[in-house]
C-alpha cells in the first residue's frame, strides 16, 4: 500500500521540471496523476524526445526475480536505493518482501524516510556530526525505525560518540571488513577489525550488531576470491559471537554483503555460516537488478552464471530523435551527455521507429560513436539506416547513472501506453 507521501506525488504538476513530457499536459493545468489516467500513447501522445523510458513488464519482472532468489536462499534484501532514488520503486521492493533499502549516505536515508522507509541500512561510515544527530532524532521520534550503519576505525567510532553524546539514542553500526588492500573502505586486517569493536564496546552510544562488506572491491576478483574474502566475513561473524562481542540486548546478527554481480557467492558461502548463538540476518544489498541495463550489468549479473535461478532484463529505453543526416555514413540524434549514461560505455542502437509510419525495425548498422552536450554521434551503414525524423532507441549501461538524469520517468505497457511514472530524487 503506497504511503501519503508517495501518493503524494501524483498531484505534482506537469511542467518544465520534467524531460520529454506532454507541453500541452502543462498548458492544462495537468497533475502527473492526471497525465498517468490519460494512458497516453508513448509515441502518438505528444511525448518529446529525448524520452526515457521504463519498460512495466520488464520492471515488474526484475522486481519479482531479485525477491523470489532471496527467499529461495534464505537471505533477507535491502535493495541499495542509490540506483533509483525512487521512492514508489522503493514501496514496490518492499511489496516484493525486502527488509529495508540501503543507502550511500545520510541526504539518501532523508529521502527514505520522508517517504516512510521503517528500516534503512547505511553502508558506508557516517561520522558527519549533523547527520548522527539527525539519525538519533529519527530514533527517538520512532521507535519502530531501524538504521544500522558502517564503522571501519577506532576514530570513527570515537567520533560518531562524540556527536551522539547527550542525544538520548543509541545508533547500531556493523564493523566493515575490507576487501583488500587497495580496496576501498573498511578495516584492513581481522585484527582492526577487532579493535574496532572494541572501540564501540567502548562507548554507550553505539551498539555493535554485525559483520559487513562489499565483496565486488576484492581486487582481481573472480569466483576463487570473493568465495575466499566471504568466508573471511563469515569467520569473522562467528568469532565476534563466540567472544561475546555482540552485546545481551542484541536479539539478531547483521551479516551482510552483496551487491549485484557476485549475490550468487553471497549466497553460497552465508548458506554454510554455522548456527550462532542467535538469529542471524544475512542481508543482501543489490540495487542495480531494478533496471538492469544493456551492457555492464547485462554482462556481470550473477544470472549469466547461474541461468537456472533465474534471469533480468533491461528495463530502460531511451528514444532520441535523428536531427541531422549530414553524410550517408554519419547521423545526429538529440540526446547527449546531459541524458546519456556514459560512464560505463557508450549507448547502443536498439530499434529505429519510422517517423512516417512509425513500424519498428532493428538498429542494424548503426553505432554509437561518440557524445556531445546534446548528441550522440551514429555511424551508419548506408543511406538508407536512419533519416532525420525517426526516432532511435538507445540502451544504456550503468542503472545508477541512467535514473539520476532524469527526475519523471514514464514507465510504459506492451502497447505503449504509459499508465504510471516514476520521481526520482537526487
């Protein structure tokens, strides 16, 4: 059930905030929940391009399938909402049996709970003063609301009990290991590891209740290496609850991990944790499965490895426009770096829609070869592969730089009918 907030959303006006939409939707005044009752035509309903868009089924799919694996492996799921920052994705991840979402950091958990998220786990450290008050006031505010966040450092968490001092909460924090040398965050050696926990033993504003980390920066990684660096994780977990690390008022372990090319090794290795002397939530993080894409993720899901478990599909679509065709071998379309996704790979040409009789045809001989500002540059085959008026659908890698270009985002049926869209926030 959509929260008010989230039902909120639909009474935002239809206006120049948003890419690609209806001009005469704004001229009447339209609300983006009155738009949505429309079901207007993607490509007869006034929609300008560019234009990105989401597949429905596609996304439903995706959001059914990460929901099912985690259930069928035991895992609990806090989809990392950094991808997305949408907060009706959010509610329907949540619909699919998701613990909580994840953030990066603390603007993303103001947007979480604005719009209602119980439970939010922060992986990443959090030693902003400002930020640790704000989470102790949601604490206290609510005492339904759970928040679990990194420490990797006796400094932080020294810091964190600096800022926390005189708040009136006490904030869970899981010690992360890290990956590796010349990895990213995360406490190096399993005994840093343990002097961190020392540290927050230390304090009465801190709770140790878990093990976390990212296995997707264990340098070089493949199968034999994030197999090896988990059960470091899990090892860890276990020592920490043999040595009575975990304090008599935690009721479960935090052991979490998983982001989204290696959930399956996730999976394997949490599966042969022994039993602890309490319940453990063996929380996956992975976000990008709400899209999926056409290329990184395309290439490293876990799905590819594992095909019997399941798979995901591109949801996003991007519809550009041919403005000029000023060579038989060189076409302009008028979307660029400020609505591409680039950071991972150029785009690739998927469909080119015929602006005379708009049928559909395969993108074949056209290539993505370089962007500007405001273009994409196509090389072509022959004369004959695009002309200017036509529209061409782009996919794009990278899930998390696709969604923060755009802030509505029309999520489109079979027939091309856009029944819904989708707010970001960024």
């Amino acid at each position: 059930m959509a929260s008010d907030a989230v039902r909120r959303l639909a009474d935002e006006p239809v206006d120049h905030r948003f890419k690609g939409l209806p001009p005469d939707a704004q001229a009447a005044g339209l609300t983006v929940g009155e738009l949505a009752a429309q079901g207007r035509d993607l490509y007869t309903g006034g929609f300008t391009t560019p234009v990105l868009t989401l597949d429905a089924d596609a996304l439903e799919h995706n959001l059914a399938a990460l929901g099912e694996y985690s259930a069928r492996h035991g895992l609990a799921f806090a989809p990392h909402g950094k991808t997305c920052m949408a907060p009706q994705l959010f509610e329907r991840q949540l619909a699919h049996g998701a613990w909580g979402i994840t953030a990066a950091v603390p603007h993303q958990a103001r947007v979480y709970r604005a719009f209602g998220i119980p439970r939010i786990f922060l992986a990443n450290e959090l030693v902003d003063p400002a930020a640790l008050r704000w989470v102790a006031a949601e604490l206290l505010a609510d005492p339904g609301f759970r928040f679990v966040c990194y420490v990797d450092s006796v400094r932080g968490a020294e810091l964190m009990d600096r800022a926390l001092q005189g708040q009136g909460a006490r904030v869970d924090v899981v010690v992360e290991l890290g990956a590796g040398e010349g990895a990213r965050t995360g406490a190096r050696t399993d005994e840093d590891c343990r002097a961190v926990a020392d540290a927050v033993a230390a304090t009465e504003t801190l709770r140790l209740v878990g093990i976390a980390g990212y296995e997707a920066e264990v340098p070089d990684a493949d199968p034999e290496k994030v197999h090896a660096w988990l059960r470091r994780l899990t090892g860890l977990a276990a020592e920490f609850d043999k040595a009575g690390r975990f304090g008599p008022d935690v009721e479960e372990i935090v052991l979490s991990a998983g982001g989204s090319a290696w959930f399956d090794a996730v999976a394997d290795v949490f599966a042969e944790l022994p039993e602890l002397s309490r319940p453990v939530l063996k929380l996956l993080r992975s976000g990008a499965y709400v899209s999926h894409d056409h290329g990184w993720y395309g290439r490293l899901t876990p799905f590819n490895r594992v095909p019997e478990e399941g798979g995901l599909r591109p949801a996003f679509r991007l519809w550009t426009q041919v403005v000029s065709r000023p060579s038989p071998t060189q076409a302009f379309v008028n979307a660029g770096k400020r609505d591409i996704a680039y950071d991972l790979g150029l785009p690739e040409a998927e469909l080119v829609r015929d602006a005379l009789d708009g049928t559909e045809r395969p993108a074949t001989g056209i290539r993505v070869v370089k962007l500007s500002d405001q273009h994409a540059w196509l090389e072509t085959g022959s004369a004959e592969d695009v002309q200017v008026g036509d529209w061409v659908a782009l996919g794009m890698s990278h899930p998390c730089t696709i969604f923060e270009k755009w802030p509505l985002i029309p999520v489109v049926e079979a027939d091309g009918t856009v029944g819904d869209y989708v707010r970001t926030f960024f």
